[in-house]
C-alpha cells in the first residue's frame, strides 16, 4: 500500500502548492476538504493542514476534528492551519495591527527543533494572513520569531503538532522545501518512494487487473496529458485501445499530419478524422465567443461518438484527466464544488465506464512519467492549446481563408520561438487574427489589409501569468517575417497584458 501525507483543504489558494511541493520531495500525497479525513486509512503518515480565506474566530470558519489527528499522527498547520491549533486549544487569534503579507525574515530559531534543522537564521519566508497568533496555550512552545511576528512557528510539547505562520509551499520562502522535507521525510518517516517509474509499474499492473480483455477508446488531442494517458494505457492493454484523433480544421499548421505521424511511432493504434468541412459548415457566420465553443464541442462528440461505434464491444472510455481537475476545491462561501474537466459528457452519452489513468498527478509529474515512458521532448513540451483550436484566436466569425492566414503566421511565430531558443522559456504562445484591417504600403502600393496580434507568456501554472519579455531582435524577424511570407497581413501587434486582469486567450 501506498503511504501517503494527507493534505487538509481549507479553502487557500496555495493547497495545491503544498501537494505539488510534497510531491517533488518523492512523498505520494493527497489533498481533501477540511471535512472528509480518512481515519480508516492506515497508509497515512501525516497531516498538513492548509491555510484559508477565513478568521479562525468566524462563524464560518472551516474546522475538523482535531482531537482525532493530534496524538495519533504528526500534524502540520500552515498559517490558518497554525492559527486554528492554537485557537482551539486555548490560545489567541487576533487581527493583526497591518495586514502581514509579503517578505520576512526569521530572526529567532530554535536550533533543537527537528522542524528547522538545516534552516539558518535570517532565511527568508512569505507571510500572508490579516490574524496572527498573540498567544499560544500551555505546553505550546515558540521555536521561531520574524521582527514583526513574535510566534511565526510552534511547536506542542511531548506531541508531534507543528505550526508556522508563514507559507512553506511558496517559491519566496528560501528553505520552504528544506521544512517541508523536515516534516514529511524526518518528523513523518516518508521513504520518498514515490517516482514516475514506481508510478507507471503500478498503474500498468492495476489497469491490466482493472481492464482485462475489455476495448478501450481515447481521445487524443495532441496535448501531454492525452498523450501520456494514450502511452501509459498502450504499455498495458496494447491492441485493446483505440485513439481516436478529430481535426476540426482549427488545429495549427500541419498539426494533424505531424501529430498523427508522432502517435504512429509511439506504437499506437490511431484513426485520424478529418472533419474540418462539418466544423467550418457549422461555424459559418458564428461570431460569439462562447458558441464557437459550443458548437466545436458537440461536433467532436458527434464525430468522436460516431467513429467510436465503428469499434466492436468497446467498454472504456479513457481520458488525460489530471489532479488539479479532481481535486475538491473549497469557495471562500463554504460550498464544495467539484471542478472535473471531462471532455464535454462523453461518458454519459456513449454509456462507457469511465478509465483516468492519470488521474492522480500534478502537471509536472505527467511530464516525468511520459519522459520515462521514452516519448518525444517535442511531444512532452508542447505549449497549452486551447481544445477549439483556432477558433478562439480568429476574433469574429471563422472562414477557411482566415485559418489559412492564422496558421501561417501562428506556424511563423511558432518555429521562430523554437529556433531563437525561446520556446521552452515561455508557457504558452500563438497568434490571432484580429477583426480589423489596417492601411499600410507595400512596394509602390497602399494595402488595406489583417492585423495580427502575438501572444507570449510566462507562467507556473496558468492562474497567473506575466507576458514575456522577448528580444526586440526576435520581434522584428518575426514581424518582418509574417507580413512578407503572410499574403493578407500588413500590421503585426504584441499584446503586453498580464493576467490578470486579462486572460491569456482572447476569447
């Protein structure tokens, strides 16, 4: 069995950063609603418990039963975490003079704690809470102090129950990984066991004893998460799975071809669609963002069902659903919403039982298992793209001319990225067509012809993200480059927003 940390959600914003954190340590962890702790499992370890949007002291405040976790296992309480240990158990909770937020350093360390072994005087960590701790109870011990927060860590004396003010899990805290290590590896006895390899051995094993002889079908979208899935799935049932992969005309230059020819060497079993002319049929005159969505939503279920019924006695339904799309994450009003991203209701439709094989890790960790699995870098590395494609980079309603126009100057930008070194340095990167025509000269003559806008972002995780400062040298070939070899095109744009507060996509 699977040891495993526990990871308490009481709704912060950085919950999934302590999973992803733990995990890069090689500890196998999972993150729950403050409410749902399994205390039959025997294969927990420790618990950490998340920081919140709320006051320990409010009436709304999430809470759990803490008297069942301390004593019985190792406990960690990060910022709300800390606060709610300490309220609980008799302590103070008081809104702080000015809101704590940003940069501190710790001046105070007790050097004995196994908490903070390895962790210096003067390290740098990230606060960030409007409460703060003004009193702990009897047999609660200080073991680190910042100029500001006389009781920035904790510890329950004669228990193995932590607690720390600041945010561990965030890249600012300078020995962040080194306490958390401190907690999972030494407080908890994590063997760290948990790797792609002895992620991949497992999961074959269990989708064999899982699947049996039983047909499976894909859809591939040429993205990691599906193509990962598709390898990891053939490694184990072989001839038995079916991929399917529909081009509704929007994908990037030569993409069908070029993914098609990827999956083919992978040893997959793939049937290409091509269903362009159905998608542009439909897509005529459609300008509103959210019905281009739609619309490209149902005709790949239609075209995905229809070609899935053409394979005798399939059972399975598989799909590149990852962690963060599973995971119960909490609103700041207290209500459960489940975010689970499954491609548009496939499962009830076709009547399939349903197969996520990948359904237990972090983005990063996809990455590693295809790595491991021996796929392409090209295929592991490959930016976002969103599922209508194209569409939602054609600003206004959509024609085969405009695709054409698009995809040329996107496949310019693109292979420019790549040959400048650029591309593994940005998140995610493409071109739009904007619905306005701008005057221009070429040769002797006035044009009146497209604008196109770039779009170039750095980013962790696609929550936030800052446009990429990328060389005014690349900018100009790339520029130059379009508007000569793009006939249509006579004005090239960068798009220097952040987000927020836009959005990386324009639609």
């Amino acid at each position: 069995m699977q040891e495993k940390i526990i990871i308490l959600d009481f709704g912060s914003q950085t919950t999934q950063l302590i999973g992803r954190r733990v995990r890069e340590l090689g500890e196998y962890c999972e993150i729950l609603p403050y409410n749902k702790f399994p205390y039959d499992d025997p294969s927990v370890i420790g618990v950490i418990l998340s920081g919140s949007p709320f006051s320990v002291y409010d009436d709304k405040a999430f809470r759990t039963e803490l008297d069942r976790l301390r004593g019985h296992l190792p406990v960690l309480g990060i910022c709300y975490g800390a606060q709610f240990i300490a309220y609980t158990s008799g302590g103070s909770v008081e809104p702080a003079p000015s809101r704590e937020y940003g940069r501190a350093h710790l001046t105070k360390i007790d050097t004995t704690s196994p908490l903070f072994k390895n962790i210096p005087v003067g390290s740098q960590v990230w606060m960030s809470h409007g409460d703060t701790i003004t009193s702990i109870p009897e047999g609660f011990k200080t073991i680190a102090s910042t100029d500001k927060v006389a009781i920035a860590a904790y510890q329950v004396e004669g228990e193995q129950t932590w607690g720390v003010q600041f945010h561990p899990e965030v890249y600012h805290s300078e020995h962040g990984t080194q306490l958390l290590r401190n907690f999972v590896v030494d407080i908890c006895g994590g063997k760290q066991d948990w790797t792609a390899e002895s992620f991949i051995e497992s999961t074959v094993a269990q989708l064999k004893e899982q699947l049996g002889d039983d047909k499976v079908v894909l859809g591939l979208s040429g993205g990691v998460d599906s193509s990962v899935a598709a390898v990891l799935l053939n490694r184990a049932i072989g001839k038995n799975l079916t991929c399917i992969f529909v081009d509704h005309g929007m994908l990037r230059k030569n993409e069908f071809r070029n993914v098609l020819h990827d999956y083919e060497c992978l040893g997959l079993n793939v049937v290409g669609v091509d269903a362009s002319e159905k998608f542009f049929s439909e897509l005529e005159g459609v300008t509103e963002p959210e019905r281009k969505r739609k619309i490209i939503g149902k005709g790949f279920i239609d075209v995905f069902d229809a070609e899935a019924h053409k394979i005798k006695d399939v059972k399975w339904l598989a799909q590149g659903t990852i962690y963060p799309d599973c995971i119960e994450s909490l609103s700041i009003t207290g209500t459960t919403i489940k975010s689970h991203h499954n491609v548009g209701g496939l499962p009830e439709k076709m009547n399939l039982k349903l197969c996520e094989p990948l359904r237990l890790l972090f983005k990063d960790e996809v990455r590693a298992v295809g790595r491991q699995l021996g796929m392409p870098e090209h295929l592991i590395k490959r930016h976002p793209f969103p599922g209508p494609g194209l569409a939602v980079r054609i600003l206004g309603d959509i024609t085969p001319e405009k695709v054409r126009i698009l995809q040329d100057a996107d496949d310019i930008f693109i292979q420019g990225l790549r040959d400048w070194d650029l591309y593994d340095k940005v998140w995610q990167a493409g071109a739009i067509l904007l619905p306005v025509q701008s005057v221009g000269v070429m040769g002797d003559e006035r044009t009146y012809e497209r604008a196109i806008a770039l779009r170039a972002v750095t980013s962790t995780d696609a929550m936030t993200a800052d446009w990429a400062h990328l060389p005014y040298d690349f900018m100009a070939k790339v520029s130059n480059d379009i508007i000569n070899k793009v006939k249509g095109v006579n004005r090239v744009c960068y798009d220097i927003s952040s987000k927020p507060p836009a959005t990386i996509e324009w639609e």
